[in-house]
C-alpha cells in the first residue's frame, strides 16, 4: 500500500497527474477584428439624390442619402429620408450599417427603418462595375411573393444605378425597379 503512495507521489510532483480539478484563466487578449479596405466603397460618402420609378407606380420616388465612415473605420453609415408622394404620404428614413467581414470575405448591410423596417443584406463586393445584393431576411409576405437581388452599377464616381424586380403574390406580376442616384 505505501508502494502506491508513493508512486502516486512522484507521479504528481512530476506533473503525470493534475493536483485539483482547477480551471485554467487565459488571459491571452483578444485580437480587435481587422478594419475594413474601404478604398472600393470610398466614393460613396457623400451625398446622393437618387429616383427611384417603380413600374406600378405613375412616377419615382425621391430619396436623399448621406454616407459617412464612422470615427472607428469599421462601419460605413447610410442615413436615407424618402420624400412623401400621394401612394406613401409620409416621410420615410432608414438607415443602414455597412462593413466587409473578413473571416466570411463578404460585405454585410444591416438596416433599420421607420415602421419596424429591417432587411439583412450580403454582397461578394464589386465584379467590375458591379456590385449585387442578397436580402437574406426577405421572407414572403401577403402582397410580394419574391424578390431579385439587388444590382448596383457603378456608373462613375457621382453616379450610381439600381435595378431588382419583385412578384406581387396575388397576380403573379414581375414588377421592376430602377434607381438613379447622382452625388451632390
């Protein structure tokens, strides 16, 4: 008996065998998330004006956004008012958070807006002069049944250009849209 005391002894002063059952604490700290490249994006801060003309509808829709950097250099912040017309008598913001993932190699656009508005978007970024957008919180709804993504095309650097299309779920109706922005 006193054999195996020992050998326990020694096995535990060489290490063999953990003395408590103690948690370990890292205190390696955690590395801060790499910034964004936003040389591609950069020429959308700024001011735009941009109609946007709906196919059921007789005319565009007007909507000014602002685009700024936040002061950290992760997130690009969009703020947008759209003007009121006679189908949508009131003024409507949204505003959007957009950043580029590293660890998923896409960039996201997280939005908000009045009336409980919200969409979740992902992009692979810009192929040539394209940049295509995937609503990936789209869900169908009582008057839309899909929709594409969403194409902008960068036409220069004070001009952009957006075109999607949804179905209205009743007559099955493709319905397009096509955005024109300008930078003030």
């Amino acid at each position: 008996m006193r054999m195996h005391s020992a050998i326990f002894a020694l096995a535990l002063l060489a290490g063999l065998l953990p003395a408590t059952a103690s948690p370990q604490v890292e205190s390696t700290p955690i590395p801060a998330a790499q910034k964004p490249n936003f040389s591609s994006m950069r020429f959308m801060v700024g001011t735009w004006n941009c109609a946007t003309k709906s196919a059921r509808r007789p005319a565009a829709y007007h909507t000014t956004s602002t685009y700024t950097i936040d002061p950290d250099g992760y997130w690009i912040y969009e703020t947008s008012v759209t003007a009121k017309v006679p189908w949508s008598p009131q003024t409507i913001r949204t505003w959007d958070h957009i950043t580029y993932d590293t660890s998923t190699k896409r960039w996201v656009d997280v939005q908000n807006a009045d009336l409980g508005g919200y969409a979740l978007s992902f992009s692979k970024g810009w192929v040539g002069n394209q940049m295509t957008w995937h609503d990936v919180s789209f869900a169908p709804g009582p008057d839309v049944a899909s929709q594409t993504d969403i194409v902008t095309t960068k036409v220069s650097d004070t001009k952009i250009t957006q075109n999607s299309s949804f179905t209205e779920r009743k007559t099955g109706r493709r319905v397009s849209l096509t955005t024109v922005c300008t930078k003030s």
